[in-house]
C-alpha cells in the first residue's frame, strides 16, 4: 500500500549528496539516524520484500521487528555521480532519506508470489527545472544531458528487468498527461511516454499540478496526485490529452487536499482517490500485466 501525495515546486525527489556509498556501519549523508537502525545486509537484497522506508545499501544495523524496511538492492541504484546538480529548494542534506535521485524498488505482492516493481525517476534531472512564479513555465532542459541520458538508459534496462513483474509503477514529479496548469510534459511524451507504454507499465505517478486526476491512455493509467497542500480547479490543458483520456478529475479550491491510495492485491491494483477528510472521490481497478514473449526475451 503506498500513499502518494505531492506538488508544488519543480524539484521532486530530493537528491542525496553526491558520494559513494558509506562503508559499513558508517552514517550516511542524506539518510536519517533513526533509518540507520532499520537495516541489516540481509535486508538488501531478500525474496520477501516488506514495506517503505527505502535506505542505501552497505549499511550494517538491525532492521528490528515488526518495523517494515524496503530494501534497495545495489543493482538497482546506478553510480552516484558528482554531476548530479543539487535542486536548491529542496531540504538540508539531513533530512533528504532518498537512496539517490532515481532507483528502483522489488516489493511482494502481499497473499501470493507475485512481485511489483517500483521504479522513481528523478524527472528534473532528466527534463531540468522550472519556474513557477509569475505565468510559470516548462522544464527548461536538463542541466546535465549526460546525467539525463545515464538516467534514460538506467530506467529502459530496468523496465526490461521487470518482465516477469506482475505490476510496475512508475514515479516522477512531472506528469507525462495532465489537463491543469502546467498540462503535458513535452519532455516526458517524448522519452517516457513510448517506455511506459512498450513495457505494459501498470500506472505512472506523479505531482507538479495541485488537484487529483486519472487518465488512462492504451492501458497505462496516469495518476495526478498533487492536492497535498492547496489544489486548484483550472483545466486550461483539457485540449492537450488524449480525447477520452481523462477520467476523474478534482481540484476544488475549497478542498482541503487529498491523495491517491494505491493498493496492490494478487491480480489487481486498486487505486483510490481520497480527499483530506476520508471521503472517497473516485475508485478505479487496474488488472496485473500480461507477459509478453518480446519482453521477456529483455529487449528494450
């Protein structure tokens, strides 16, 4: 079960300081003592995968029961890199709990053997910062084409991984299709949008607009979940999508926020719409991805 809620600012995912990662038992810039506590290397990389808290590998304390851990296995966190521009919105470096600005989580899905791949992007990396004061703006290109290009080629190989997966979501800040403010991100139609739907994606999440919205486009659902601080109601972009895409959307001024709850079960993931107060505002099933011979020979 995830609980997504977001918006605001163009920065996303917080990056963790550049570095490599800490030898063990050391602490890590960008990961909070009390999550230290959490992991052991048996927690890296195990077939049973409980839930949250995702940490970086090479990390040796206890992760104590019952306190639920996510695992990062090494393979799916790519080189850190010291090119990777800090976003200067975000946290001081002691409150950033990120792996790295883009990485991928194996998690079990709960009552069978199936398994769902998380994978977060780090979308102002891959498409580069924005200005949201005045009329705002579009990502303005990435401030390092080499680090975008290394994200891209990072994220195909692991959508090829992720064949035999029974959900995949994945997460980004920006929206690849949004009807409000900032509408569709040309970045992200032109790179990500093709890798979603060739890999049978389950869902991708994401923020940046301030309302909830679902829109579902040849089977990949499209999850706007950005009304965790204020939302607003403009559909300026509502000509941008594709016609019929957009299937619920809310963005009432007097609202006091909501989220999208995402549950995956063994031959569905249910996604939820809910506002501040508990009251649900739309409910919508998406069913496990079928295998595909394509895919699962690893081609990308």
């Amino acid at each position: 079960v995830w609980l997504w809620g977001g918006g605001g600012g163009g920065c996303g995912f917080p990056p963790v300081a550049p570095g490599p990662c800490p030898a063990s038992g050391s602490r890590a810039r960008g990961v909070a003592a009390n999550q230290l506590s959490r992991l052991s290397p048996g927690n890296l990389c195990p077939q049973s995968v409980p839930r949250v808290s995702p940490v970086r590998p090479g990390l040796s304390p206890r992760c104590p029961s019952p306190s639920p851990c996510v695992p990062v296995c090494p393979r799916d966190l790519p080189p850190m890199s010291p090119r990777v521009p800090p976003c200067p919105h975000v946290s001081p470096p002691s409150r950033r709990h990120f792996p790295h600005p883009y990485y991928s989580l194996r998690l079990r899905v709960p009552g069978s053997n199936a398994t769902a791949r998380l994978l977060l992007l780090d979308t102002v990396l891959l498409c580069g910062g924005t200005e949201d004061f005045g009329a705002g703006s579009p990502p303005a290109g990435p401030a390092d084409a080499g680090a975008a290009a290394a994200q891209l080629a990072w994220l195909r190989a692991r959508l090829a991984a992720a064949a035999r997966d029974r959900f995949v979501l994945v997460a980004g800040h920006y929206p690849v299709w949004s009807v409000a403010e900032h509408g569709p991100t040309a970045c992200l139609l032109r790179l990500l949008r093709p890798l979603l739907r060739r890999h049978r994606v389950t869902a991708y999440l994401c923020g940046h607009d301030h309302n909830l919205q679902y829109l579902e486009e040849d089977g990949v659902g499209y999850v706007v979940s950005g009304a965790g601080n204020f939302m607003e109601p403009t559909q300026r972009h509502g000509g941008a999508v594709p016609p019929g895409s957009l299937r619920f959307f809310y963005g009432a001024p007097e609202s006091p926020g909501g989220f999208a709850h995402v549950r995956l079960e063994p031959h569905a993931a249910t996604v939820t719409f809910l506002e501040a107060t508990g009251r649900v505002l739309y409910h919508l099933t998406l069913g496990a991805r079928r295998r595909h011979p394509r895919l699962m020979g690893g081609g990308t």
